[in-house]
C-alpha cells in the first residue's frame, strides 16, 4: 500500500480556491497604474476579487 504525506503535498501544492458558483479561482497577473498585481478570477463567472479567499 503506498502512502502519501497529505502535509507534504499541501505545503508544496498550490493553494486552491472555489467561487461560490462552484468555478475554479485562479490567480492572474495585471497591470495597474505601472504596478504588477495579482487578483483571483473566477474562470466560470469572471468575478474578480483581490484576495481568493474573498470567494468565500
Ligand atoms: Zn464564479
């Protein structure tokens, strides 16, 4: 039986994130007024926010 650390995997892993439209959050790049950002999108409904975990 193999075994795989579940710590190991969230600390290296990416943190994911769901709209409440059940869409996937993804972080994007933009620029804004000569400064690069990052904001989360929704990739189903386009809602924007400046933090994934307003998704929630
Ligand atoms: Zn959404």
């Amino acid at each position: 039986m193999a075994q795989i650390s579940k710590n190991a995997r969230a600390a290296s892993a990416t943190q994911r994130f769901e709209c409440p439209c059940g869409g996937e959050v993804k972080m994007k790049s933009v620029f804004a007024k000569g400064k690069l950002r990052y904001v989360a999108e929704c990739g189903t409904c386009n809602r924007q926010e400046r933090r994934p975990s307003d998704f929630r």
